[in-house]
C-alpha cells in the first residue's frame, strides 16, 4: 500500500535508465508502473500482501558499487557514473522494495527469458479452454502469453485433470483447471474478508484450490475474489456464460447500496446492463465492493417497474400528469417527503419544489446492518447531499411520525413522494386516505397504487448525478444505459414541477452553484471522477447513524449502534 | 367493299386511316423496343430476353417456344407493366408541364407522319398514286416543320423536372436538334433542285422524290444515295442526331446525366417518350428511304411497276399497295436495324464532339455540297 | 527502366473522317449477330461451384451429428457489418456426451441482410464451426426471412469431416484422470 510520503522518505530508484522518486518501501512493480512501464505479474495485488509465488514479475536488478575502504561509491571511469553491481539471478519485482540507487532491468534478455519460462511453465497444464472461459478478453494469462508465450507447446504428456464446475458457493463458480495458484482469493478472503475459507491442497503440480471442508465461499465479498483472479479460474455464476466482455460498455458509476458510495463500473451491452464491478478509489473502497451491491442492476428491468404515466389510475402524458399535480397543489396543505437515495440535484431541485409550494420537507431514514467494511449502516447513499443542498437540518428520522401526525390533524392533504414508500415509511391505510399523493418513482409499490399521480422516474443506471457520501464525498456516476419508454428523468419532472428551467445535469449544477454555498464554483463536468471531498464541518456534530467503515470513522460515536 | 369504303364522308375515312396508320406506328414502335433488347443480345453474344411466356401459350408445340425465344411475350409484359406500375410523380416539379411534356412528345411523332407517303398503287390508267393521309405539296417542309417541335417536350420535361440532371438534358437536346437541323436541311436541297426543273411548277412532295427514282435510264433508275452519297451521308448523320440516337444521345446520356431529361419520369409518361423516340426513328428513316432509297421500288433501276408486271398483279391495286407498303416497311426495317447496330457499335460522342462535328463538319460540308450540286444541276439542265 | 517512346502516326484524311473505324467496327459487331453466345441460361444451368467458394455462411456439425459452436463470439466480433448475433448459454444437460464443453449457442443468427461473404467468420472461429459453403443463392420476401437462425443455419451446413476431435480427447482425459 502506497502512504503518502514526505519528501524525507523520498528514496530514487532507476527503471531501465531512468530515475524516479518514490516513497521508501515501494516495490519494484509499483515504482515501474509510475514510470509507464508494465512489469507483468499475477500473485501480485496492490492491497493483498506479497507472497511472491507466480515468479512472473521477476527483474534484474543491481545497487551501485561501494569501495569497501572507504564506503565511496566507485565510479566507472569508462561512463563517469556511478558503477552498478549487477547480480547474477533475477529477482522478484513484488518482493523487491525500493532502497537508495537500486538499479532494475525490465528489458533485459535474461528477464525476457525468465517471463518466457514462466509463461511455459504455467501454460504446461493450463486447459484450451479461451473460446468457453467467461475470462477471456480480461485474462492476464492471454495478455502475458501474446507478449511471452512460446504459440506452441512442447509439453507432450498428459495434462493434468482437475475439477471443472465446482461451485465454491452461492455466486462463485470454480475451474481448478485453470488455475494458476496465484492464491490472490486466498490471501482476499483471509485478509480483507475475514472469512478464512479457501486453501491449496495436494502438492506440486497437483495442488488443488478448495474451500475448507464443510464450509463455502458465501460471504457478502466473495465476488472479489473473480474480479482479483488473474485467469479465469473463479468465475461468477451469475455473469457465467453471458457475454463476452469486450462487447461490454464500461461506464463509471456509483454503488447505491449504503453510504460508503463505493465506486463502480457498469458493464452494458446495447442497453442491457450484464454486471457491476468495482472501481479502484483508494479513498472509498480500494479495489473492492460488495455482492449484493453488484446485484442491484436487476432492478432496472425488473417486471414491477412503472413506465406508465397515470393520473387517477388512467394512462397519461407527462404535461397533463404535471398539471393535474400542480392543482393538487394548488389547495394547500402540501408536504414533500424527498429522498436520500436521490442524486444531489435531485435533492437541490426537490428543496426548490417545496420552497415553491411552500410545503414542509421530510426525508426517511433506512437503517439496515452495517459490516464494518463496504456496507454501511446508512441504507440512503445520499443523506449528507440532503444536509448540503439544505434540504434538511436535521438527520432524518426511520419514520414518518411527524408527517402522519400533520395528516391526522388535517394540516397536510398533498404529499408528494420523490420515490419512498410512504406506507413502509410508517403511514396507515387511514392516513393514506385523507391524502391525495404524487408519486414519482421507478417501481411498484404500496404508495404508486395508492398515488393519484403516478411519474415514473429512472434509475441510477439510466441519469447522471451526483452524489455525497458517508465521508462528505461528492461522487458523480454516468448514464450506463438508456431508459425505458415512458420514464423521465427525476430532474425533469422535479424542475417542471418546480417551474424551474432544468433540463439535463449541467443546467441543474449551474442554479446549484449559485445557490448552495458549499457547492459553488462548481460544474458537474469538472468533479473528479475520484470524487471530491466537501467540508464536513457544519455537520460535524451530527449523530449519524453509520459505524466504522474500510475508510470512515464516524467523528460522533453512532447514534444507532450497527 | 371499296366502293362502299369510298362512299363514307371524307372526315370519317381520314380518322379510319388515321387510326390505322397509328395502329401500325405504335406496335412498330412498341416492337422496336424488344428489337433493340434483341439486337443488342445478339450482337454481345447473349441470348436476350427469352424468358416470358403466358403460361396457356405454354402448350403451343414449336411456335409457343420460338415467340418465347424471341421475347415477344416480354413486349407485352413491359407495355403491361408500364401501364399498371405506379406512376409516381415527384413532389418537387411543376405538375402541368411535367404531365404535359410526354403527350407532346407524342404529338409531333404522329401528325408527321399524314405528309410521309408510304406505298402506291396505279389506277386503271396506269398512273402511280400514291398511298398517304395527306397528299400535300410541301411535304417534306411539313415533316421538317413538324417533327422540330418534338425537342419542346425534351426542353419542357427537362424544364417541368425541376432538377439538375433533367436540365442538362433538356438544354443539350435543344442545342444539339438546332444545330443539326441546319446541316440536315441543307442536304435534302439538292435533291430537290434535281426533282424539280426550272420553269415547271415546283414540288417538295415525297412521292415525287419517288416517282424521280423510278425514271427508265441509268440516271434515272438510279437512287438518289448513289447520284449524291454525301448528301445522304449528311442527312443520315443529322438523322442520328435529330432523333437523339446513339452516338448522339447527348439528352440522356446515363454516364454523365442519370437518365437526362426523363430521369424524373417512369411508368406509362416514361414510355411515351419511349414511343415517341422510336416513332422520330421510324419517320426518319422513312423519309430516308422515300428521298434516297428508292421509296417503295425494290432495287435500283427496278421499279415497282416493272416487278407489278413480272408478277401479273399490275391491275389488282390491292395487292400493289400491299406490295409497296412491304418493300417500304421493309427498308425502313433495315435501316432501323441500321440504328440499332450502330448504337451497340459506336461509343457516345462527348458533348464538345457533337457541337464540333455539327457546327464545324457537317454544316460546311453541306454548303459546299449544295454549292457544288447547285453548279452541276445548272449545268447538266442547261 | 527504360523508355521507349512510341510515335505515334498522325491520321490520314479517310481515318479522320472516322468512317472506316465505324465502318470496320460495324463489321466486327455484326460477325457476332451469327456467333453462338456465351450466356449461362442460370435456373437450368448452374455454375460449377470451385473449392474455397464463399457462399453462405453455415453452422456445421461433427461426424457424430454433434453442435461444433461453443458460441465463443469471436466471429460475432470479427464480423465487419455485424451480421452475426449469438446468445451464449450452457449446454443443455440431456446432451450427455457434451456436457463436458459446459457452454452452446442459445440462439444464433445472421442477418444475411448485412452478411458481405468475407469469410472472417470462418477464419476466426477456433472450433471449425462455421464455414461459408456452396450456397449461393439467398431470397426471402420479408426482412425476418433473411435472417438465418440456429436451426436453419445447421440445416444449411450440414455435417463436415473432423480430424481434431478436440472435446472428445478432453473428456477421455478427464474420465482417465491423473496419474497419481
């Protein structure tokens, strides 16, 4: 792991005749790959520990020439630099840190020859398997083999055989086959899981990746250990013998799952999403994410997924839908219950709608148990934009009490839902009918039967937006697909409603950076695709309800215990 | 019978002729159309179209294939298709003059032929008469007169098409029809400087460009292609021109202008100017045969009088007027033929070509051949 | 190289007029109004097909009536005006004796609407699969007609000699085990 670095601790190393600064400790492969060279590896993970067993990333590597008198360092008086003790046998690039004058070779005939025996050797019992393997188009093995591997095999015993399909546990499926014992999903599931589950046995060429006797890979970050195996060894069920992933679209999104905002890539094909996989941010979540967050793209083309404009239970359009809301306005008693799980323009564009109407602003907590590592006790991933658009002031409560209270006393006859389910939120059968709700929201429930009004709005997958998460991060995450017929983006109807000119995320960020003070000077498309980091100071006394997290310690002890 | 047909009024006898003769023109022209798919096969080495075939003429032994062979039944498809396709009409030209054009292509084909006589017969005292809708004097003045307004409908479809291409078209046609009409007049002068002697009563009627042609002696017998070659090459040349035909299809040339004036058009107005162009090719070639080619006499110095005798049919009028119409249809025939081959023959001119060859070529070769003509007549008539 | 310039003759009177090279051309053009012609009458006859014809693209079986495509999708990559449309899937496990190659096509089409015959289907398929035979002559009256699915697509291509039996040598070394 890279620690920031004072410049004391700044130590310069020479990659193939150039010199680069690195922090004391580096190693070698990092060192290189600052330098734009490509050190091939597989055991190798930047946040696993080293343990050196696929030899792939062996280098040269030399330190000057020290007079042993006098401790000098000699110069070679044919080049007046200083002379480099070469040794004889290449060394690991993992294994190897940084130190005062190393020298490293990554060219070199004798490190061509070491990756070239490499390759053979790992290629002797690897199966033919690239036209079925769901890795292919992503296998380190296929990579390294264009660059070192021999096209033809001399090796003409029989390969081995080892279990092919096992099912290591609900989502990860197993090919020993092709495995090259790299222990990668070992080390994961021991360091970064906690959950001690898998082990080599058998020894030699014969050694076998298993799960513990009686036990399974199930825990809610087994998925990582696919996205970290360098061959297509552990493969997802779920993404088994779907497409290939050079047809996919990547596009950078954020996982809405819990406040920890982990960072994501969608993979989509013609407007179909195939699977979400983590995006390293070592700020947020390193290289990982969790399973259930990888599952919530399903939703999208869920079979209770509203693409019906109604008005009073009837087909509708979107401007008459808008002006049948605007009269039930019009009669006062509004409220608008927003939503932590909306975007922060969304938020900014639902303060501005209850500013209009006048109308009294809720939000509704979600609260589920937080694992200490990727998911969070904060179920909304966006209750701290609510906080800076200034939707709220105060943390939201689990229920609706306040609200279902106004209605029994007759305050409120309008609420209008930015996608939460007011029945779950706490609201009865009998507070339900002395109300007339709006609804806007992209699936089905309790609250969109009931609703009056009924927009059905899109998905994380299928906007832009932004959001802030348990660390006051601001993240954005990008349209992935296109939205079904008869949705609108939340934005739209949020800003018709409103009678606010807001057509797309630009449009909206402008108003936003003129009127919410922590956000201005901003534009959508210059925050960093990293995130930015907003001043958390306002809020720091707040009790939320979010425990410790792989990179958040809450500055007030939970109010909720997760 | 030929008395009764006598006894109608004239009016009524005019419209049956002229009906008929309309009946011959149009399938003729409808034939050529086949002919030139025909020709055009035979001479690349290909069979043609040789594929259509009504499926109860299917069971006709020897004949049913051999029509079928020679793609008659594809006449009858075309003509079919053409007139039930959709006649679309582009929502871009002007309505009137874009419907207007092919009917006035039309027009001109037809009214010139009343003034080209197209047999004989002799009467009972033995006098040729001629066989035609209309026996005027001027002749060939009409036909000149007449078939010049065809370029109108080229100009007007180019024109009414309201695009570029058809433009083009429409423009070449009219500058290429004025400069060829200069050289193609001045060749038929000295043929009518030899028909007509000085002090007599002068005639630009056909017939007696024929009856010229039928003279006993070697001069006399002899057709006017052999008496003035250049004269006829002149005509010919310009005849090539005036109906449009390769190697002077400037108007629509595909290579440079689509489909030249008619790119817009399709189905039946489409056809129409079709008709038309092969209509122009058989009164040109008509008017060819009748000035040069001896009319209806069979050979040279071998009248239709001289074979009527041989074959003892001099006094059945009937069987003469057959007679003649055949060996005139036949010429024509021929040198439709004629047509045909040198279009599958000769590359298309460029358009710099046509207008050099018209204005620098012909047009001077035609003056110097009148001019010498001229002299030659004056002193042989001495 | 040398040059070698040719003069060119400058044209008498007569080849100016250009009426014997009409003349002359005439002649040739007639001599071929009596040759006999050249024209394959098509329906009745057909052209002989020679060896490495690219005709229609087919999914072929092995010797034992057996599915060769794993759908990989490589020529659905390959293919330039992306005709080809594969939805992968496993095996279906009633085919016992290929279980072992785990993945199948579900649905395979190629939309000989945008087919252009390069071949690179067949070049680029790893397991022989597909090959572009005799078939040359494709109609349909509806755009869905000229899409070729799985089932017609086999029915196309037949069965083709095999000298690999890659999957088989697999599944007798699996069943053999190793040698310990």
């Amino acid at each position: 792991m890279i620690q920031p670095a004072k410049p004391a601790d700044l130590v310069t190393v020479n990659v193939d005749g150039k010199d680069i600064a690195v922090p004391k400790g580096t190693n070698v492969i990092e060192a290189a790959r600052q330098l734009g060279i490509d050190i091939p590896h597989y055991c190798y993970h930047p946040k696993l520990t080293i343990v050196g067993n696929c030899r792939m990333c062996l280098i040269e590597m030399g330190l000057p020439a020290v007079d042993p008198a006098t401790k000098a360092p000699i110069v070679d008086p044919a080049t007046g630099k200083p002379k480099i003790n070469w040794m004889p046998r290449p060394q690991i690039g993992c294994g190897t840190n940084a130190s005062p004058g190393l020298h490293i070779r990554t060219t070199s005939p004798l490190v061509k020859d070491c990756r070239e025996g490499v390759m053979e050797f790992l290629l002797i019992n690897h199966p033919l398997d690239c036209p079925i393997c769901d890795q292919a188009g992503e296998c380190k093995l296929q990579e390294q083999s264009t660059g070192y591997g021999r096209g033809y095999s001399r090796f003409v015993e029989q390969k081995n055989v080892k279990p092919k399909r096992t099912q290591l546990g609900p989502r990860v499926t197993l090919d020993d086959e092709r495995c090259i014992l790299c222990s990668r999903c070992i080390r994961f599931s021991k360091e970064i899981a906690k959950d001690d589950v898998l082990g080599f046995i058998d020894r030699g060429s014969y050694s076998t990746l298993t799960c513990y006797p009686g036990r399974k890979l199930e825990n809610n970050y087994s998925l990582n250990t696919v996205d970290i195996c360098p061959v297509g060894a552990l493969t997802s069920t779920d993404f088994r013998f779907k497409m290939r992933v050079w047809f996919l679209k990547q596009t950078n999104s954020i996982d809405t799952e819990s406040s920890v905002g982990a960072n994501t890539v969608v993979w989509s094909r013609e407007g179909a999403i195939y699977r979400i996989t983590p995006r390293r941010n070592d700020e947020v979540n390193d290289t990982w994410m969790a399973d259930s967050g990888r599952e919530l793209f399903k939703a999208v083309k869920a079979a209770d997924r509203l693409t019906a404009i109604k008005v009073n239970g009837a087909d509708s359009e979107l401007d008459i839908a808008i002006n049948a809301a605007t009269q039930l306005c019009k009669e006062g008693g509004v409220a608008v219950v927003g939503s932590g799980r909306s975007s922060v323009e969304e938020q900014f564009l639902t303060k501005k709608l209850a500013d209009t109407l006048k109308a009294s602003t809720f939000l509704v907590s979600w609260v589920g148990q937080g694992d200490k590592l990727l998911v969070s006790a904060d179920r909304n991933p966006n209750v701290r934009g609510a906080l800076v658009t200034g939707l709220i002031k105060t943390l939201p409560a689990p229920k609706l009490t306040d609200l279902a209270a106004q209605i029994d006393a007759g305050k409120i006859r309008t609420v209008i839902s930015v996608g939460e389910d007011l029945a779950a939120a706490g609201l009865s059968a009998v507070q339900f009918a002395k109300i007339s709700v709006i609804y806007l929201g992209t699936h089905a429930n309790a609250t969109s039967a009931a609703a009056k009004v009924v927009i059905p709005t899109q998905s994380v997958f299928e906007k832009h937006g932004t959001l802030v998460n348990q660390q006051f991060r601001l993240q954005k995450f990008a349209q992935a697909v296109p939205a079904p017929v008869g949705t609108t983006d939340d934005l739209v109807v949020l800003a018709k409603l409103a009678g606010v000119a807001v057509a797309d995320v630009g449009s909206a960020w402008k108003l936003i950076a003129a009127e919410v003070p922590a956000l201005g000077t901003m534009t959508f498309v210059n925050i960093p695709e990293t995130g930015l980091l907003l001043d958390a100071t306002p809020w720091a006394a707040l009790p939320f309800v979010e425990g410790e997290t792989l990179h958040y310690k809450p500055a007030v002890p939970a109010a909720v215990t997760a | 019978m030929a008395d009764f047909y006598f006894n109608l009024p004239l009016w009524f006898r005019s419209l049956v002729q002229g009906l008929a003769v309309i009946a011959v023109i149009f399938p003729i022209a409808g034939m050529c159309s086949m002919a030139e798919r025909k020709v055009s096969a035979w001479l690349q080495g290909r069979p043609g179209p040789n594929r259509a075939l009504p499926f109860w003429f299917a069971w006709v032994p020897v004949v049913g294939p051999l029509l079928q062979r020679l793609g008659i039944f594809h006449v009858m498809a075309d003509g079919g298709k053409m007139l039930f396709k959709e006649d679309s009409l582009p929502g871009h030209v002007n309505k009137f003059y874009f419907i207007l054009a092919p009917i006035i292509a039309m027009m001109p084909a037809l009214t010139t032929v009343t003034t080209v006589p197209f047999g004989a017969y002799f009467d009972v005292a033995g006098n040729v008469i001629p066989l035609g809708l209309a026996r005027v004097d001027i002749g060939l003045l009409a036909v000149f007169a007449v078939s010049s307004l065809g370029v109108y409908s080229l100009i007007l479809a180019g024109w009414a098409s309201n695009s570029k291409y058809p433009f083009l078209g429409g423009v070449r046609a009219s500058a290429q029809l004025i400069s060829y009409e200069l050289a193609m007049t001045l060749s038929v002068i000295p043929v009518f400087l030899w028909i007509n002697a000085p002090g007599q009563p002068g005639t630009m009627s056909l017939a007696r460009a024929v009856e010229f042609q039928s003279q006993p002696g070697l001069l006399g017998g002899a057709w006017f292609i052999f008496i003035m070659p250049v004269a006829a090459l002149i005509f010919l040349v310009s005849l090539f021109a005036e109906t449009n035909r390769h190697p002077f299809d400037m108007a629509e040339g595909e290579a440079d202008l689509v489909g030249g004036f008619h790119t817009e058009y399709g189905a039946f107005k489409w056809g129409l100017f079709f008709v038309a162009e092969y209509s122009h090719m058989l009164i040109g070639s008509g008017v060819f045969t009748l000035l040069f080619l001896g009319g209806w006499n069979p050979l040279p110095w071998v009248t239709l009088s001289q074979l009527a005798v041989w074959l003892h049919v001099a006094q059945l009028p009937l069987v003469v007027g057959v007679l003649s119409i055949a060996i005139f249809l036949a010429k024509v025939l021929a040198l439709i033929f004629f047509f045909m081959w040198v279009r599958w023959t000769v590359p298309r001119f460029r358009y710099d070509q046509v207008m050099e060859i018209g204005w620098k070529k012909l047009l001077p070769l035609a003056i110097a051949n009148l001019i010498a003509y001229a002299i030659g007549i004056a002193v042989l008539q001495k | 190289m040398a040059i070698i310039p040719l003069e060119r003759k400058p044209l008498t009177f007569v080849e100016r007029t250009y009426l014997p090279g009409i003349a002359s051309g005439l002649k040739t053009t007639f001599k071929h109004l009596f040759q006999p012609k050249v024209t394959m009458e098509y329906p009745e006859q057909r052209p002989a097909i020679s060896p490495g014809y690219r005709g229609v693209p087919t999914l072929v079986k092995d010797p034992h009536g057996r599915e060769k495509c794993v759908s990989c999708q490589l020529c659905e990559f390959v293919c330039p005006p992306k005709a080809i449309r594969i939805t992968p899937g496993e095996v279906p496990a009633d085919q016992t004796d290929r279980t072992h190659v785990e993945k199948a096509p579900q649905a395979f089409d190629i939309d000989m609407l945008r087919c252009i015959y390069c071949g690179l289907c067949q070049e680029v398929c790893p397991e022989e699969a597909i090959f572009l035979q005799n078939q040359y002559s494709m109609t349909g009256y509806s755009r869905a007609e000229m899409v070729n699915d799985k089932a017609r697509l086999y029915e196309l291509g037949g069965t083709l000699p095999d000298a690999h039996f890659k999957w088989d040598k697999k599944l007798v070394a699996e069943q053999h085990g190793n040698a310990h």
